[in-house]
C-alpha cells in the first residue's frame, strides 16, 4: 500500500555508519573555526580567511596545489572586497 507514495529503501540509500575518523574530522574542524574567530583581532581577515579555508580544504581531501592555491584566494579576496573595502567594516 505504501509503496506508491513511499519507494522501498535500499542499502545504497542509507547514510554511512559514523566512524572514529569522522567524529574526528568534526572536532578539528570545529577547532579550526574557532581559531578563526579568534584570530580576528590579531591577523588581516584576507590571511586567516586563505589559511583557514586551506587547512579544511587539506582535512577533507583535496590535494591539488592548485585548489590549494587559487579556491582561497579568490575567497579570501571576495571576502576581503566585500566587507572591507567595500562595507568598511572594521575588523581589527
């Protein structure tokens, strides 16, 4: 009866169990966050926004230099145009 509105599940459609690894890679994210918002007073927003941004990048898997290098720089930049120079807000 239910199987018109509701589809049967398969095991491909269950998330994957929590593992060691994972709860992990939550804690250091975590982590990194709020050392980011820490250093908000002490650092330009452009340098910890690019190290942040690469230290998550390299804790979930990405290796190209490439990404490493470009992705938060643009990010950094965007964020450093937008509230910056553009908003003026004052972050230090």
């Amino acid at each position: 009866m239910t199987t018109n509105v509701l589809p049967a599940r398969e095991t491909k459609d269950l998330p994957n169990p929590v593992t060691g690894w994972g709860l992990s890679r939550l804690a250091i994210t975590l982590v990194v966050l709020i050392c980011y918002l820490a250093m908000f007073n002490v650092l330009q927003l452009w340098l910890i926004t690019f190290v942040t941004i690469v230290l998550l990048l390299l804790l979930f898997g990405f290796r190209d230099w490439k990404l490493l290098l470009v992705f938060p720089g643009i990010i950094a930049a965007v964020l450093h145009v937008l509230f910056v120079i553009l908003l003026r807000v004052p972050l230090g």
